[in-house]
C-alpha cells in the first residue's frame, strides 16, 4: 500500500491511511442551485462521499454558498482557465478546488489561487488529463505518454509547493488505461500527495464501467489511489454504485453484503439469475458485512461455497440452505429462500 499525506476535504479524510472515499460529479447547472443540491442529495443517498460540481462562471461560483448549505457531504469546485472563479468558488464556501495549474495561467494568477486556498485552509486538486498536457511536454514526448502526464503532474505540484502550500491532492486521468495505469506507477515514487484515481471520459454505462473496473481495480490492487470516481455518461448516481462495487471487489471497501453465486451451467434446475437478483434485492438495505451464496447445484455448494456466512444451493425441487458450510435445512425453493433471508436477518 501507497504511503501518502493525510489531506482534509471537508470531514472527510483523504489519504494517510484513510478509506479510499467515493467521488462524483454533478451534470447540473451549478447556477441552477435547487436542482443541484436536488442531484447532490440523491448522490449522498447513494453513497457519494464527495462531490464536485463544474464552475464556469461567476453565478455558478456565487452558487456554492447555498449549495452547500443544503448538503451535508464536501463540496468542490472544477475550475479550468480562469483563476478569479476559483478565488470566487473559495469565497463562497468551497472544500476542494480542482484546478489545472496549466491552464489557469502563470505563476501569479496560480499564486493567487494558492493563497485564497491557504487562507481558508482547504486542498487544491492538481488534476492533469490527457487532453490538456501543455505544449512543452506534448513535443517534449511527441505527443501524450504516460511519462509526459506523471511529469506534468510533478511539475504543477512543485509550483505549488514552491508558494509555500503543500495542501495538495493530484489527479492524472487518461481513457487508456495501460497509460494511466503506467502515469501512476511513475508518478507513485515521485510525490507523497494523495491520488485522485480515475478513467477520464470511459464512455456510458456499457462501456464505462467494464474499462474502470479494469483500470481503477488494477491501480487498487497495487495499493494507489486514495479517492476515486467513476465517469460515465449519464445520471451520475450509477458512477457512485459502480465506485461502491469497484472498492467491494477490490476488498477495500465494505458496502452491505458480499453476494457470490455460481454462472449456472447444465446441472442447474432453476431460474438462478431471476432468484440470486430477488435475494440481492431484498437484501440491499442490509448493512451487513457478510457474504452469502446462491449456488446452482449441490456440486457448487456449499462445498464450493464453503467460506460464505450462509447460502442456498438448489436441487431437483429441493434446496439446502447453509451456514458456514453445514446443511441445516432442506425445504422446496419457496421456502428455502424465505429460510436463507431469516438466516441473513439473524446474522
């Protein structure tokens, strides 16, 4: 696991140790304050622990002040180009600012930024994309690289650093995952700030989250990345879900119950999806850290399924219900179902 500098954003702690926390993005008109604290509310419900919203004015700007007093989760600020709207976002209440110090312009305006940030104590987000590294670097590496992205990265850290704040989170997102995943692992050795993780511009929900799954998880499991987002097309309460699933899969997380269950093949007797989603769905406001198996056949489990907490596994018009490996009840599939979520509730 990555070592890397406790840094606040609002309440909640990023890096040094702490969870990997759940991020998304509203896709409101931050102007538009109801509606926004409107989709923030449904994000928190879902699980989101922090939100950014974009700021590309200055009434959007002026907005966080109400936004935030309607929210209970840290509010940052997508600042791109103009230094003076994240001064103004910082003013009105911001927790995070997410800049790219490439963008904003040179070290004055960057300053400027810095010191509004230091004197309402708060994290600037460094986030460098693929699709904005400067010219220098572009022709430095004849075009974008995973070197060129970790450098830049490195770069606008140190000219923050250079001000006298050190308050930073950084960011490094491309949508090909072998060169984020390579930009990371450059960049790991070189800085102690905490990453912000993710597949820029992944595409909708088909595409999006087979290609974070696979790029976030492999940065996961090398032990990077200390806040993330899932980017996908569309209402961003599923990124928040797929987050969720992403951490749980990768152990670094918990988020109810850990479900396992066999992909079926000929032994299989019964509508196993059609079950193992109705157990899933009457089960998915339990916040127990459990696993629990829907298994096919008696070749599955328990035996296969032998570590879960309890389980079902389905025979010719009979079921056995489980718990840590041992048959304690074999009833028809009705009942053996209402027998297992009796189990769940009692565990």
């Amino acid at each position: 696991m990555r070592n890397s500098l406790k840094v606040m954003c609002g309440n909640v702690q990023i890096g040094g140790g702490a969870p990997v926390s759940i991020q998304s993005m509203t896709n409101t008109k931050t102007e538009q304050a109801d509606k926004t604290v409107e989709q923030i509310l449904r994000l928190e419900e879902a699980g989101c622990e922090i939100i950014r919203a974009a700021v590309p004015d200055i009434k959007s700007a002026l907005a966080f002040e109400h936004i935030k007093s309607k929210i209970h989760i840290p509010l940052v600020a997508d600042i791109h180009f103009d230094y003076r709207l994240a001064v103004a976002a910082i003013e009105s209440g911001a927790d995070k600012v997410r800049i790219n110090p490439g963008n904003i312009g040179d070290d004055d305006r960057l300053y400027k930024v810095v010191d509004s940030a230091k004197k309402h104590d708060i994290p600037i987000r460094v986030g460098i994309n693929s699709g904005s590294l400067e010219k220098s670097i572009l022709e430095k590496y004849n075009g974008v690289t995973a070197e060129g992205l970790a450098e830049s990265a490195l770069n606008n850290i140190n000219r923050i650093k250079k001000m006298d704040y050190d308050n930073i989170v950084v960011s490094i997102k491309s949508s090909d995952i072998q060169m984020n995943y390579d930009a990371h692992r450059i960049l790991a050795d070189k800085t102690d700030c905490p990453f912000h993780i993710g597949i820029t511009e992944s595409g909708t929900v088909n595409s999006g989250k087979t290609k974070s799954a696979a790029g976030l998880g492999a940065l996961l499991l090398s032990g990077i990345g200390d806040t993330l987002r899932v980017s996908l097309t569309g209402d961003p309460v599923r990124e928040v879900r797929y987050a969720k699933d992403i951490l749980k899969a990768c152990g670094k997380r918990q988020f109810g119950i850990n479900f396992i269950s066999c992909p079926t093949c000929g032994r299989t007797r019964v509508d196993l999806e059609k079950i193992a989603m109705k157990i899933e769905e009457l089960t998915a406001d339990k916040g127990k850290n459990i696993t629990v198996a829907i298994m096919g056949c008696e070749v599955n489990g328990p035996g296969e399924a032998r570590e879960a907490d309890c389980g079902i596994a389905f025979g010719k018009d009979r079921a056995a219900v489980f718990r840590k490996g041992e048959i304690f009840a074999t009833e028809n599939t009705e009942n053996a179902v209402k027998t297992l979520l009796e189990v769940i509730d009692k565990i």
